[in-house]
C-alpha cells in the first residue's frame, strides 16, 4: 500500500457514518475520484475548512488494493475560493451547478488536464468579479466540449456543407447540427448571434469572456441550447440546474 499525491478540487462532500465523510475530487493527475476522510465531521476536524466546494488541495491518500474508495491521509488548502460560494446565494447555486455538471459528465479515474485548466479558470474568473452568467455559459459549452457532446454549430451534419456565417443552424432532437435545407427550418434554432457568442466562448479565456458585453437574452437563449444538449447526454434533468433557474427568476 503506498501513499500518492496530487493537487486536486473538491467537488462534493457526503456524510459517512458518525464522524467521516466521502469526498469527491477532482484532481490534476488522476481525474475524478472519491475517498474517505475520517473523522471530518468533528468539531475539531484534522481537515478543517479544506473539503469545502471547490477549494484547491494538495491531496495526500493511499488506497488498499481491491479497494474503490481511497483513504485520504492529508488535505491541505493550496487556494480556497468558498469565500465567493458562501457570499451569497446564487453564487453557491452556480457552484452546485458546476460541481454537479464535472460528476456527471467526467467518468472515473480518466485524467484530463484540461478540465482541470477549465475549472481553475472558471473559479478565477468569479473570484475576480465576472459576470456570473457568462461564466457559467463559457463552464457549460466548454464541458459539453470537451466531454464530446457540443456540436459543430458550424457544419451540417447531413449534408457536410459549412452554414453561411448569417445563416442559423438547427440542432435535431439527438443535438447533431443541420443547415436550413436538411433541417427543413426544424429543430432548435441556433441563431447566427449565438453562433458568433459560441465561437467566442471556445476563443477566449472566462475572465475576458466574462467582461463581454453580451445582451442578457442572448446569453439566455444559449443557456437553454447548452442545457438542452445536457439534457438529451444524460437522458435527465440536473436538480441543480432548476435550483439556480430558480435564483435567476428571483
């Protein structure tokens, strides 16, 4: 049995017995894992306030041969962003909804750097004040990216032929992209303005996306493309999803 480490981000935390918790991280090395910390739910916890959302550890386990869940020896906080979760409201729904996309579409043990980038990205640009909107949109288009589920908004997937820059795209009910004359006008309609939003998205980085000026209806209308397509990949709705709508509306 020996003893690993890694950097990682804790994604969500659940209640074990008495006094341990199970932990899921998302760590640079390794990708998605889960783990025991025990005795994390003491007062006078070893572990403090380092298992909170999103908060960036240097992470210390072993784990026994034969053995799903890894036992964790040392958590240290490298950087802490529950200070932006805890302010209000909304911002620990966006957390929620962050945490919950990365545990569906991330399958274990699979390493991927760049979600990892993605996430670190993300948390700084909220940390620094972005719009909070926009950042989610740049979170969920960048997942579904890299997950393999966004299409390419712009070629049709039936015909092969590029969509003119002013021409919508129409996403059929499995999400696959169609020009106007395969589609026959139906399915959901990518307007050429949320085409050129997208195509932003995947060109910037969340912090200087996240100081666009990008008229709220528009934002909304590719917030419901987005989940559309998360929707159809895991085949169900996210509660997390309709508690932040629901801060929205609010």
């Amino acid at each position: 049995m020996s003893v690993h480490s890694t950097e990682a981000f804790v994604l969500r935390t659940y209640s074990l017995a008495e006094a341990d918790k199970i932990c899921m991280f998302l760590t640079r090395d390794l990708g998605k894992v889960r783990g025991v910390a025990h005795g994390a739910r003491k007062i006078k916890s070893r572990f403090g306030s380092a298992l909170e959302p999103f908060t960036e550890v240097a992470l210390t386990y072993y784990q026994k041969e034969g053995r799903e869940l890894m036992s964790i020896s040392t958590c240290d906080i490298v950087r802490s962003h529950f200070h932006q979760g805890a302010r209000d409201v909304k911002t620990a729904s966006a957390f929620s909804y962050m945490s919950e996309l990365l545990i569906e579409f991330l399958a274990d043990h699979d390493p991927n750097e760049k979600f990892y980038r993605l996430v670190g990205a993300a948390l700084e640009a909220i940390d620094q004040g972005k719009d909070l909107d926009l950042v989610l949109r740049y979170f969920e288009v960048w997942t579904l990216r890299l997950a393999g589920f966004f299409p390419d908004t712009a070629r049709c997937s039936i015909c092969g032929e590029a969509v003119a820059a002013r021409q919508p795209t129409y996403l059929a009910a499995d999400g696959s992209p169609r020009c106007h004359e395969c589609s026959g006008g139906r399915g959901t309609e990518v307007a050429p303005e949320i085409r050129r939003l997208i195509a932003r998205v995947l060109g910037t980085h969340p912090a200087q996306f996240g100081d666009s000026s990008v008229p709220p209806g528009i934002s909304a209308q590719l917030g419901e493309i987005n989940y559309q397509i998360i929707r159809h990949a895991l085949e169900r709705d996210l509660k997390s999803h309709a508690v932040l709508k629901r801060m929205n509306a609010g």
